[in-house]
C-alpha cells in the first residue's frame, strides 16, 4: 500500500500533525512518498516516474 503526502506552502505551520500522521500510517504498513510543492511544481515529470514506480513494484 502506498500513501503520498503533499507539503504545502503552509506545511511547517502543522509539522507536528503531519509527523504523527506519517508515523501512525508507517505502522499501519503503508510506504509513503512525500513532496513538496516545489516538487509538484518544478518536476512534475519525476514525481510521476516515483509514484508510477513504486506501484508496478
């Protein structure tokens, strides 16, 4: 199972909810990918490829 995380422009205001997110989903056995708006935005290509990859594996 793979769960992907966007950080936004305002993801250092809930870092703290977001780490207790990412942990309970990382128990739960999810792999997670997380990007960052400038990720989104910048390479957008390579975000895909990462994701298209790790659900063919």
């Amino acid at each position: 199972r793979l769960g992907i995380e966007y950080d936004g422009s305002t993801h250092r205001d809930s870092l703290t909810a977001d780490n207790r997110r990412q942990n309970r989903l990382l128990d739960a056995g999810l792999t997670l990918l997380r990007f960052s708006a400038g990720d989104i935005s910048q390479t957008p290509q390579a975000v895909v490829r990462l994701v298209r990859s790790m659900l063919a594996a």
